[in-house]
C-alpha cells in the first residue's frame, strides 16, 4: 500500500490499511489512520496525527512549520480528524507555544484546493474551506460553518456554527452562528436560510433566530440591551442560547 518511491520514516506509525502515493515523504513522530489514502508528492512533516479514513490528495503540505516569527523551532501539533478530505496544494501548519502548541482539524472536513490553515487554528466538524480560503492564525470555526473561495479570515476571528461566508470576503471580526457574512469588509446579511433547512433546523426554530438576528442587529441596541430584551422576548431554545453567548463573549467584536 505503499509506492515505493514514498519516503517514510522509521518512527512514523502508519496503520496497515493506509495507501502512501508516489513520491511522498512522511517525516518523524507522524501517526495515520486506518483506511486513509496519501496522494504523490505529499509532505506529511514532523509530529501529525491523521484519523481514519481521511484522503489528502497530490501535492498538499502537512505540518509545516508556523509561519510566525515568535516560533523557533519548539516541539508542536497538529491533528486531521477522522474523515475529512483534503484537496491539491492545501497547507495546513502546526501550532505554537503562544497558541496551545496545536492545531486542529475536526472530523470530516473538506478542505478544497489551496486553501491555508495556520498556526493554532481549530476548525469542527464538517466545516467547508472553498479554493483558496485562508485562515489566519490562532482562528476558530464552529461545526458545520462553510467558508467561501478567496476569503481571508483574520487571526484570532471566531466564526459560529452553522455560519456562511460568501466568497471574496475578508472577516476581520467575528462572525456569529447561523449567519450569512460577505463583503469587504464583511457584514451580515440575515440568517443561513439555505443552510439551516439543510441541516434539518425546524421552523419554529428558524422564527426564533429570526427574533434573536433583528433584536441583536436591526434596531440599534447595544450587546448588552439586545441580550436582556433577547433573553425576555425570545424563546430560550439552544440554538438561541448558543447565539447569545457568542455575540456576548466575543473579544474581537461582532460583525454587524
């Protein structure tokens, strides 16, 4: 299952069912799934966890150093969840002291082609990274959020779940969950219709995100005015709960 001409080091732990394309190189301390597949021309660096059934395709760039002047060269991670594909030309990096020493990719992520995973980044489960996406670092993006193609996020945005953002944009603070964002700079454009009937949400739960969006962003009030008429006037379901909490602990600021 693995090409001959792949190099791979002694001390990387690689399950018996996992296929290592031509041309590849796994370094030191590398651990990969069963059932996952290494296209050519991969690197797959020093201290990477890859869960099962994960396909990296050609010519993708795995747990390369971080690209952050304050590293020198301390021992950190990253970790590919179960699952997730990653396309051509992707780069992902490891993490740093400053941020935890790890990044992170959840499970079942697609990351299409060229897109860029920085330092210390945390992404959930089944996020979406369209072409040429690029994550900043020290980011975090809530489960089932999509990200478009040629969006620039900057470091240290939280993005909420479910959110999406429409292609070209750049965030450059945080996106709440449920939400769509675009524009440069990005703003809110109402709530992820589309997605969330997707996703299965109700629509009695759609009228209530609805309530909690215009009370937050339609009328003027501070975060904290928005929270207590929110909190009196909006049925406490969990997703508006979870769209509260955000918006109130966000440290960079919401988007609006």
């Amino acid at each position: 299952m693995i090409h001959p001409t792949a190099i791979i080091d002694p001390s990387a732990e690689i399950d018996s069912n996992v296929t290592i394309g031509p041309y590849s190189i796994v370094a030191s301390h590398v651990r990969i799934g069963s059932g996952t597949s290494i296209g050519p021309y991969t690197t797959i660096e020093k201290y990477v966890t890859i869960g099962e059934n994960c396909q990296i395709f050609q010519y993708a760039s795995i747990g390369g150093a971080p690209q952050d002047l304050k590293f020198h060269g301390e021992k950190s991670y990253l970790k590919i969840g179960r699952g997730s594909i990653i396309r051509e030309f992707v780069t992902i990096n490891r993490g740093t002291e400053a941020g935890g020493g790890i990044t992170e990719v959840g499970e079942e992520n697609y990351l299409m082609a060229y897109t860029h995973i920085a330092h210390d980044c945390r992404t959930g489960r089944q996020v979406i990274l369209a072409n040429n996406s690029t994550l900043a670092g020290h980011i975090e993006i809530g489960d089932h959020a999509t990200i478009g193609g040629l969006v620039a996020i900057h470091q240290f945005v939280q993005i909420g779940d479910y959110a999406y953002i429409g292609g070209k944009s750049a965030v450059v603070k945080d996106i709440p969950p449920y939400v769509i964002a675009a524009g440069d700079r990005a703003t809110l454009h109402g709530l992820n219709n589309v997605g969330l009937k997707r996703h299965k949400f109700s629509s009695s739960t759609l009228r209530e995100l609805k309530k909690a969006y215009r009370i937050f962003f339609r009328i003027g009030l501070t975060v904290k005015q928005a929270s207590e008429r929110v909190k009196a006037e909006v049925e406490q379901i969990p997703e508006v709960k979870n769209f509260i909490h955000f918006i109130v602990e966000s440290n960079r600021g919401v988007t609006r």
